[in-house]
C-alpha cells in the first residue's frame, strides 16, 4: 500500500498524457513517451536545473553546518562541567514545543533587517540551528565513557583537538544519521523558500514543482516526471543509507 502510489508516479512518468487516467491501471507502459518528458522537465519553459542546483547548494550547506554547530552543542552540554547546563539543555528542549508558524513573523521582520530577504543565505539561517539534533546527538554522547577524555587531556590536548580527534570519529554512526535526515528534511522545505525566497532564479525544488503545476496542470505524465526527479536524491540517499536512517530514529525515540 506503501508503494503502490510511488510505482503510479513512476510508471506515469514514463507514459503519454493519454495513458495515465486509463483504467484498469497499465503498471508497464505498452508505448514509452520518456524521452519528450524528460525533454519538458528538464529543457522546457521553467528552469528545473536551477531548482535543483539550488536544492542541492541550500541543502549541502545547511547540512554540514547543522552537523557542526549540533555536534558542538552536544559535545559542551555533555562533557564540559560548567554551572546550568542541564538548565541550558532544558530551555533548549522547551522550546521545541513552539511550533515553527508561531516564529514566521518574528523570524522573517529578523531576515529583512538582515538584508538577507530573497537570498538562499536566509534559508540556510533559518535551517542550521536544530534542537532536535543536538539532543539525538547528546543523548550518543552521554554513552561515550569519559575515560576517552581524560586520556587527551593527560597528552596535553585541548577542546577543539580532543572534540574533533576523539569525539566525532565515535560519533561517525550518529552524524552519518542526522546528515541524512537533515538532507532529507531541507531538501522537503516548503515553508522556509516560500516565505524567504522572491525570485524565482532561487526557488528550490519544492516551489518549482509548483511552477510546473502552473504550467502543466492537466498534464500529469509531465507532473509525475517532475516529481519522480525530484525524489531520485531522497531515493537514492535512503536506499544507500536506510540503515543508518533507521537506527537514528530508533535512537531519536528510544535512548535517554
């Protein structure tokens, strides 16, 4: 049941617009239209190759920085001993209880003040910081014995050494799995481009799919290879990688 929409997707992207309502359901299409298909996606009217350069730029980036300031994060709340900590670690978690709508306009009156409105760097802002991540991270962390720690410090290594040289190698399982999923989540955003982004050379895969629903409305065979397109990361990224997505939502939802 799961899969039967996704095979419908991908069977219509590869049919002419004339098969795609035929019932019953032609799972393998008898004549094959992928070619002018493609050809309308990609080197038709809307520039889908700019949306996804720009997915792709916004998602990498916000990614790698994500995994830099959350693992940081992690690591001071857990294994630097300083006064309130656990209070910092506590407003962190209250706040995840306000939903993301109740900051647009604070958040966005922050972007223009900025002068970063209709830029991908507005974005890539609003993404980068995750509590959610610093507390997957941090609750890895915590398992890890101090013993590892100590041991730097007695050959003379500092924070920044011992985090980088000691800490993220242990962590490798867990960045591997907030990597994944917060591609996944930026390359999905429809909130953020829509309220932060104006142009439309900018627009990210999820507001060029909009286009195309402009464009080609009564055309789903177009529709559905726009669609299968934009997903062939996810895919890929989640078959290469099912594994550690899997463990790091069970981590997410059973440790601590």
């Amino acid at each position: 049941m799961f899969l039967t929409p996704l095979v419908w997707m991908v069977s219509s992207a590869f049919k002419f617009e004339k098969d795609v309502m035929r019932f019953p359901i032609q799972w393998i299409p008898e004549k094959i239209n992928f070619v002018y298909n493609f050809k309308s996606v990609w080197m038709g009217r809307v520039p889908f190759y700019d949306f996804y350069w720009n997915s792709l730029k916004v998602a990498i980036i916000t990614t790698l920085i994500t995994l830099l300031i959350s693992s940081m994060s992690a690591y001071a709340l857990t294994k630097l001993r300083f006064r309130g900590r656990h209070l910092i670690f506590l407003a962190m978690l209250s706040f995840m209880i306000i939903p993301d709508q109740a900051t647009l306009i604070p958040r966005f009156l922050i972007i223009r003040w900025l002068g970063l409105y209709d830029t991908h760097a507005a974005i890539i802002l609003m993404s980068m910081f995750s509590i959610y991540f610093t507390f997957l991270l941090r609750q890895f962390m915590s398992d890890i014995s101090d013993e590892y720690l100590e041991a730097a410090r007695i050959d003379g290594a500092g924070h920044l050494r011992t985090f980088f040289s000691i800490m993220i190698p242990l962590c490798r399982p867990v960045l591997a799995t907030v990597a994944i999923i917060k591609f996944i989540w930026t390359w999905n955003d429809y909130q953020n481009p829509l309220i932060f982004l104006l142009s439309k050379k900018l627009y990210t895969i999820p507001l060029g799919i909009t286009l195309f629903r402009d464009d080609y409305t009564n055309n789903y065979a177009i529709m559905m290879m726009a669609a299968l397109s934009a997903i062939i990361p996810l895919l890929a990224i989640f078959i290469i990688m099912q594994k550690q997505v899997i463990n790091g939502i069970a981590l997410g939802g059973v440790k601590g």
